[in-house]
C-alpha cells in the first residue's frame, strides 16, 4: 500500500518574504507568479475587502487561513500589494508598528490622510530619551511636593533627607550634615513644634581649619523659613520651593571637592571688576553701569536664593534715581545669573585670581574710536589649550568609570560653573546656534518656539479679563493722547509682527542656563544676553497692555456708537455665523466705521536677525491717516531700528518724519534712540511719532 506524502504547510508566510524597510512590497508583482501556487501568500490578503480604498464583493472571511485563494478572485494590486494602504500593512513589524530606519519604534507617526510620505515628529524620535526625560520631570516635581503644604517639621527635615543630608531630631533641634562641606541647623519652638526660632548655617572651606558661620547665607534659609509670605499685602503659606532650591545648591557643593572655594574666588574676581568700573565712570549710577559693565553687579546669598549672582541687565534703567547702595530692583525689571557648580565635564582649572591685578584694559575699536575705547576685564589665561587636554585625560585616567571619588591632579577641579538665567533670554535659532558651537549650553529642540506664539502665550497670561487661550493675528492696545487744554483722549493701536524675509518663521530659543569653565565665557555672552533682553521687552510692548482699556475709552466708545446707530434707519436685525473674533477684529480696525480710519493706528513690525547676524533689526510702520496724511508724499512714517550687543539702539532709517536738513534728521534720530531706550517701548515711541507729526504740518 502507498504511504500518502505530507502537504505542505500553507498557513505561515515565509521569513524570506518578510518586509525589511518601510513601504517596499514583501513579494514580487504578479507577471512572475502568475503561474505559482498562492500558498506562499501571507493570511493578511484573505480580506481585500478590508483594506481601504479596495471595495470587492468576494466574501472570503469564511475561509480558513490554510485554504489558497483562487488567483481569479484577487486583485491584482493588492497581490502584489502596490496599493499605499496594503504596503503600509505588509510593513508591519511583529509590534504592530512601522518600523522606522533610525530605530525607533514609530510612536509619533502622522499621516496627512492622502496616502502622503509618513512623517516622524521630533518628539519621539527617541523614545526611550523622552521617557526618560517625563520620570526626571516626575521625579524633580516630587522633590518640591514632598514638604506638604506649608510649613512644617517633617516637611524640613523629608526635604534635607531627599537631597541626600543626614538628619538627626533632638528635642526640636534640627541637624542637617553633608558629607564633607554642609552643617546646617534649624531650631523649631518647644511649644509651636513647627515654629522655626533659628537657623544657623556654617560651611567647611578648604582651607579653613573648621567650620565657618555664613551670616548672609543664614539670613537667607531664615527668610525661606518663615510661616508666612506676604503677597501683594496678602498672607500666604510658604511652600518651601525656596528652601529646597537652596538645598539643591547646597547639595551640590557638598558633593564637589574645591567647589565652595571657586565660587567665592568668582565672586571676588567679579567684585573687582564691578568696582574698578564705578572708580572710571564715577558719573554713572549703579542702574545705568548695570546695562554697561563687562558682568553686571555681583551678589552673595540674597534672598531668597544662596550663592552668587549677577544683575545684567534691568529694564528702563532711568525711570527712577538710584544711589550707589540702592539695590532694591523691582524683580520684574532686573535680568539675572544664578551661578553655582555641577560635576562632570567641562573640567574646571582653578585660579587664585581670574584676573589681574590692573584688572581692567583696554581694547581699542579703532582709529576713529581712539577715545571711547572699548574697556574690560584683563582677564588671566588658565592654560593653553594643549596643556588643558593633558590635565584632563590625567583626570580620567585616575578614575575612568565617574563612580568612584578620586582625587582629581591639584591644578583641575572635576566640575564646571553653571548659570541659570531668571527670567529667560529668547535668542534667535542661528544665534542660539552659535553659542551651542562654544560649548555653553545643549539645545533641545522641543523648547523651540516663534516669536510670534511666545507672544501670544504673554498676551493670554497677562490679559486683564479672563485666562483663556486666544490666538490673534493683531495684538490692540489703547494709549493715551496729551493735548494742552483738552480733554483727556485715547487711540487704540493694533500690532502685529513679521519676519522681513518673505515667508520666514521667527523661531527662537529661550535660553535658561549657561555652562563654563572660565569667567570670561560668561562675559562674551553677556552682550548678547542684553541684546535680546532688550529685543524680547520691545517685541513685549506689542501685547503687554493689550486687553486693558479704561473707562473713558468705553464711555466714548458707547456715545460714539449711540450716534452712529441714531443716524442709521431703522431694519431688521438678522444672526450671523461669522466669528466673534473676526468681528472683534474688524471693530479694531474701523472696518464699516467712517471714524475707524482715525481712531486705530495699525502699526506691523518686521523682526530681521539673518541679514546681519550681530545685530537685531527692527523696522516699524506707522500709517497716517486722515489729517496727518494731508500734503504728505507718502502716508506712512519707517523706522529702522538696529539693537546691538550691550543693548545699545541704532537708528538707522527714519522716512517720512519730514525734517529740513541734515542736522534735524540726526537731531531726530537721537531723539527716538533715547526714546526706546528709556521707554522700552516701541506704542509710546509711535505715539511719539504721531504727536510729532500732527504738531509739523
């Protein structure tokens, strides 16, 4: 008798027919294998009707997944799966996602619907990073909730334990010790347990034989420990963000052999240089050497933050006299640097001084500038280059995984200073760029943002009548109009921002922290920290006071509009579905009004940081209307403003002022520079403008 011979096996597809890149068909078309067995064929195709954009009427859902289909019955199409929707579902990989070329596992994968090419968003491109980076978050939100909710015992003591201090509780007397530097102690009152009576701070130095006691520092964790904060005359609980900020520093100078002793070295080499420049330029005040300085004017321990920072930059330095010691800046006009230290590479070269004893020099611009030569630090050289790499690979020879402490050779420190920028800097891409080319900071392209969103997020934050998000294509804005005599009036103004290059994007990069090795990194970028500071509180006028409009505004507003109804006949009203915010738009700009012309001043301004990398470009358009038109070539006044670095404002080009000779022109252009420098405001600077060419006609 015969013995049958086994049938192949037909339910599972082949490994060699399997997909190994995105949309390529795992099997040849139908003009080679016409003739062949559908066996091979993957269970995927036994329901063509399933697949978009194929309708077939051959009901094969019965069948089981062993039996072959019947070459008549299939498409030719989908067996040689050229159809978009076929390929992307033979390209499944055994997770049931595209698998993508760089490794990832096509989370993020969007489609436009029209069978175009899948795009990946720049979020998960690695997911594994972002997952990392969400638990960091997580984890860095926790530290700051672990207290509870105001201030209490445990809550002092949880959070020095979170950040690696040992603890020890002796009859409501705290101690807080670090490994090598910190010796903290918080004393809590014997009858209210969570009222804090003392702080005492000491710091263990080098080369100090014991401890040393910090005044100013225990001034600081006193103030960050206090039952109650007073804001805006109001009684709040203190929710110890400050305090474990504070101890987040403290941490990390515990951990850093020679750290405490470098920022000190900084903070006198900084104090030098501030000093000697107020000796020079004995006619200025401390708010306007702020904005001139090489660094700005250095503090150690202010509260409500330890260690050392600078002020750089403060806005509208002359909006109100200032003495020598004054040091109460408003917070929200004052740009500074919190500066404290971080383990890993860079490595540090330690100094005993970081600049000279003559410490400043000058640098001359050239012949024409021979007496406004450019001034600032002589700052000492640590090593070459060459020199530097070779201390360095000592360093990682002597400890090679970073997980053992080892003593690092004298002449390097294992860390790197960092700055932390309150509030941010929005820098432009390409300049922002250029400083990740020195080393200073890591640019992670989720933070990148346009000016133009950054702004509306301002104006949704500020606004005086509600919280909700908007998005607006013009920003209004209601100013004041003096007249000698009459009666107070206001002009609406609306704003709107543009990149000078013909469909650009304004992407910008708010910069929060800078890292360095030597002080004179800190202080090349300090320049452009001002510049942009300076761009950022201009562009910030446009939508500051945008939805704040006072009383008489509205008063007029409602006579106006009562007349106007008054002088119409009478009809019928009738509902419309166009948008609330087009109609709001429109009543901006006068559309329909035969008064709008007059009231509402649409200003554009154009942002241009390409053409001329080193300095910011402004350009404003100001229409006239109505009687300032009249006898005018051109219904519009331009200025052209140029921000450099330091913050120092250039006018470049004024059109349409109508001046009579050269020397008005240049009198005029001093005039706005002043302008926009005392004001930081480019509404004011127009108004400035319209008052002027009302009263020159």
């Amino acid at each position: 008798m015969a013995t049958p011979t086994r049938p192949p096996a037909v339910s599972t597809p082949k490994s060699q027919f399997t997909p190994n890149r995105v949309n390529a068909s795992p099997r040849p078309g139908t003009s080679g294998n016409a003739n062949r067995n559908l066996a091979y064929k993957s269970p995927a195709v036994k329901t063509p009707a399933s697949i978009p954009g194929h309708t077939h009427h051959v009901s094969v859902s019965s069948q089981p997944s062993s039996t072959p289909l019947a070459a008549h019955t299939i498409h030719d199409d989908l067996l040689a799966l050229n159809s978009p929707a076929a390929a992307l579902i033979a390209s499944m990989g055994s997770t049931g996602m595209t698998p993508l070329t760089n490794g990832a596992d096509g989370l993020g994968i969007t489609g436009n619907g029209q069978g175009a090419a899948t795009r990946v968003s720049a979020v998960s491109a690695n997911p594994e990073m972002e997952r990392i980076q969400r638990i960091q978050l997580v984890a860095s939100t926790l530290k700051t909730r672990v207290a509870g909710r105001g201030l209490t015992r445990e809550g002092v003591e949880r959070l020095a334990q979170v950040h690696g201090f040992s603890t020890l509780l002796d009859e409501g007397n705290l101690s807080i010790a670090g490994k090598a530097t910190v010796d903290l102690e918080v004393v809590f009152d014997t009858i209210d347990r969570d009222l804090i009576r003392e702080v005492n701070l000491k710091l263990i130095k080098n080369d100090a034989p014991e401890a040393q006691f910090q005044e100013r520092g225990t001034q600081v964790l006193k103030d960050n420990l206090q039952p109650f904060t007073t804001v805006d005359g109001t009684a709040q609980w203190t929710d110890l963000r400050d305090y474990e900020s504070n101890l987040d520093y403290l941490h990390q100078l515990d951990c850093i052999q020679g750290g405490i002793d470098a920022i000190d070295s900084l903070y006198d080499a900084f104090q030098k240089i501030w000093n000697a420049e107020r000796d020079r330029l004995k006619s200025a005040n401390a708010r306007q050497r702020l904005r001139h300085s090489a660094l700005g004017r250095p503090f150690m321990d202010r509260t409500p933050k330890l260690g050392l920072a600078i002020d750089y930059w403060n806005r509208r330095p002359d909006s109100q006299p200032s003495s020598e010691d004054d040091d109460s800046f408003p917070d929200h006009s004052v740009y500074s640097a919190n500066i404290s230290c971080e383990q890993g590479k860079p490595y540090t070269l330690p100094l005993n001084g970081w600049v000279s004893e003559s410490v400043l020099t000058e640098a001359p611009q050239g012949e024409n500038h021979s007496e406004n030569a450019k001034v600032g630090p002589d700052w000492q050289a640590s090593a070459d280059e060459a020199e530097y790499l070779s201390l360095v690979e000592k360093a990682d020879a002597m400890d090679p995984t970073g997980d053992e402490k080892t003593d690092a050779p004298p002449s390097i420190l294992k860390m790197h200073f960092i700055s932390k920028l309150v509030p941010e800097v929005y820098l432009p891409l390409n300049i922002a760029e250029s400083i990740v080319e020195l080393g200073m900071f890591e640019m992670n392209q989720e933070m990148t943002v346009t000016y133009q969103k950054a702004l509306q997020d301002h104006f949704n934050t500020t606004k005086a009548r509600g919280s909700q998000s908007t998005s607006e294509e013009r920003w209004p804005r209601c100013l004041p109009i003096t007249s000698e005599g009459g009666p107070l009036k206001y002009r609406r103004h609306s704003y709107a921002l543009h990149s000078v290059q013909p469909g650009a994007v304004l992407w910008c990069y708010p910069v929060t922290r800078l890292k360095f090795i030597h002080p004179r990194q800190l202080a090349g970028a300090i320049p452009i920290l001002r510049q942009y500071a300076l761009v950022w509180s201009l562009l910030r006028s446009l939508v500051e006071y945008g939805d704040a409009e006072p009383n008489t505004m509205a008063t007029a507003a409602d006579h106006s509009t009562q007349n106007v109804v008054a002088a119409r006949p009478s009809r019928t009203s009738r509902r419309s579905n166009v948008k609330a915010t087009k109609n709001r738009l429109d009543d901006l700009l006068g559309i329909g009004s035969p008064e709008g012309r007059d009231d509402v001043v649409p200003v554009d301004v154009s942002l241009d940081t390409v053409s001329d990398s080193p300095k910011a470009k402004l350009d404003i358009y100001v229409p006239l209307f109505g009687s300032l038109a009249g006898g005018r070539q051109s219904p519009f006044i331009f200025i052209s403003l140029h921000v450099c670095p330091d913050g120092i404002i250039e006018v470049k080009n004024l059109n349409g002022a109508q001046v009579s000779d050269k020397s008005e022109e240049l009198k005029l252009r001093e005039q706005v520079s002043r302008i926009v420098t005392a004001t930081e405001d480019i509404g004011l600077l127009v108004e400035w403008v319209l008052l002027r060419a009302g009263g020159s006609r």
